[in-house]
C-alpha cells in the first residue's frame, strides 16, 4: 500500500517561522513509517491558496498512492507510533472530523485522510470552486467578494454545506472526535494537532516540549 503526506505553503521557509518545525516532524514521522512526504511550494495552479488543496488532492489520488493525510502548514502528526492506516476500519474513503467547540463547522480542512476510491467526490470538490465569487487586487492577490471566510465560497465551506450532506450518511464518510485530529492541546486521543488560527502561539511551546533531554 502506498501512503503519502501532502502539504501545501507557497509561503517561503523564513515567512514560516516556526510552523517549520511542525513540517519537520512531520516529514520525520513519515521516514519512520515509510510513507512519502510531499511539501509542496509551488504549483501551476491559478487559484486562491484555499481551493488548491482538492486540486491537489486530486491530482494525487490520480497517482500511485492508495491513502493520503492532508495537513495544513498549522498541523502536525503528534502521536508518531499510530499508522495513518489503522484510521480506515472499513471500506470509508475519508476520515474527518468536525471543528473545535468554539466554532460549529461540522468539516474542518485542515486535517483528513483519504482513500484512491474518494477520488470522484474530490473531482466533485474541486467543480464547487465559485470563479465569480473571487477576483485579484492590483497586486495579482486573490480576493473573495462578499463572503465571509469558510462560507461557501472557500473549500472548506463548500465541503461543509454541498459535499457533506450528500455523503454523510453513506459509507463514503466516516468522522472521528475532532479531539483526534483538530486539537490544538495534546490529549491522549490527539493523533494530530492543528494550531489554527490564534492558538499558533502554542507552536513554539509545543514544538520545545517535544525536543530531547539534554
């Protein structure tokens, strides 16, 4: 079985700042497991950086890799002796899960694992990127008209209100505690972390816990 990380940033490695070390212990865990790391910067893809992601994840999916995770720069593998395989108990082609508490979205972007057979539902994803509701400053920035961030008009917004209600109640989908893959404390459960939005000032925090005894 061929597994993969896949990472996007087309931010350079000094604009990053410590989410390196989040990369860099991901990247490390898939050494460890024999998985392919793939952290890629950039891509001929004219798109907003949100909506390259199902883009990119299906493009993969095309390839040789039976099981993708996805994570976002913000997220990192924490419990590094759980296989990214074990997440698949049947025959579901994604695992994901919801938000934190302090925000309702029933589908969090920033970390979920696929399967080759998910593909169509990707292609499906990738169809919802609304072209009139995006446009580009005079600096060549994409900018979003009229649409709060994570409505319908970002990925992780139309995944939320179109894909999910189509598919959650059949065997394409299963989701999991967002205690597994979205928190941004450690737990026992926590699988990965994701530092979203204010809670990156626990990177540097968590990233110095995790360094050896000297």
């Amino acid at each position: 079985m061929a597994i993969a990380i896949i990472q996007f940033d087309d931010r350079s490695f000094s604009e990053l700042g410590h989410l390196n070390g989040l990369l860099q212990r991901n990247r490390a865990y898939a050494a460890a497991h024999g998985y392919a790391y793939h952290h890629i910067g950039k891509i001929d893809l004219d798109l907003p950086v949100f909506w390259i992601k199902p883009f990119l994840l299906a493009h993969f999916l095309h390839t040789t890799y039976d099981t993708i995770l996805w994570l976002d720069t913000d997220a990192v593998v924490h419990d590094i002796d759980r296989r990214i395989e074990d997440f698949f108990v049947g025959d579901e082609g994604l695992v994901y899960s919801q938000d934190l508490p302090v925000w309702p979205a029933p589908f969090n972007a920033g970390v979920f694992a696929c399967r080759k057979h998910a593909l169509p539902l990707f292609q499906e994803w990738c169809g919802l990127f609304p072209q009139d509701q995006w446009m580009k400053d005079e600096h060549g920035k994409w900018q979003c008209l009229h649409e709060e961030w994570a409505g319908p008009a970002y990925e992780q917004g139309a995944f939320s209100q179109i894909i999910l209600p189509k598919y959650k109640d059949g065997p394409l989908l299963r989701e999991v505690s967002w205690k597994v893959l979205q928190n941004p404390f450690p737990t026992p459960e926590s699988f990965t972390l994701h530092f979203m939005a204010t809670f990156k000032v626990n990177v540097p925090i968590y990233l110095a816990g995790m360094q050896p005894d000297t």
